[in-house]
C-alpha cells in the first residue's frame, strides 16, 4: 500500500481532485443540477481547508465551535444579501 510522507499532500491531492470535478460538472451539468453540484463540492473543500490547513482537527472545542460560528454568521450575512437582492426593484 501507498504511504505518503505527509497526509498534506494528500489533502492537497484531494483538493485538485475535487477542482477537476468543478470544472468537469461547469462543461456538464447547467442550471439548478449544476449550480447545486458546484456549491456542493465548494462546501467539500473549504471543509477540508478548515479541517486540515487550519489545524481544526488538533484544535481544542472552543475553536472548533468559534469556526463553525464564523462559518454561521457568513451564512447569514449571504442570506441576508440574497434576500436584498430579491426584493429590490430595479425600475
């Protein structure tokens, strides 16, 4: 079996799986299907972004709990610019 050196490269490795998939997905999948595909995988690797490159996995559970809260309160500010976009009117 295959041992890497460093689970980093893996990780890394992983990520560029993950960016072919994207660009896969924006040739094949259109509309609602492929915008959902595409979050999704984003989800994916800013997952593994925090997990792994930001140490997340060795933290301690206060920041873990402190990440998920900024991961939260993006999610709500984004919320909150959709909602604005959507129900203004541009007349």
């Amino acid at each position: 079996m295959l041992r890497l050196a460093n689970p980093l490269v893996l990780i890394w490795m992983i990520l560029m799986l993950l960016l072919a998939t994207t660009i896969g997905a924006s040739f094949l999948l259109t509309g609602v299907v492929g915008l959902s595909v595409s979050l999704s995988i984003a989800l994916a690797k800013s997952a593994l972004i925090y997990w792994r490159y930001m140490h997340l996995n060795e933290a301690t559970a206060l920041s873990r709990m402190a990440a998920l809260a900024a991961a939260v309160w993006l999610l709500i500010l984004l919320l909150f610019l959709c909602i604005d976009y959507l129900t203004r009117s541009f007349a």
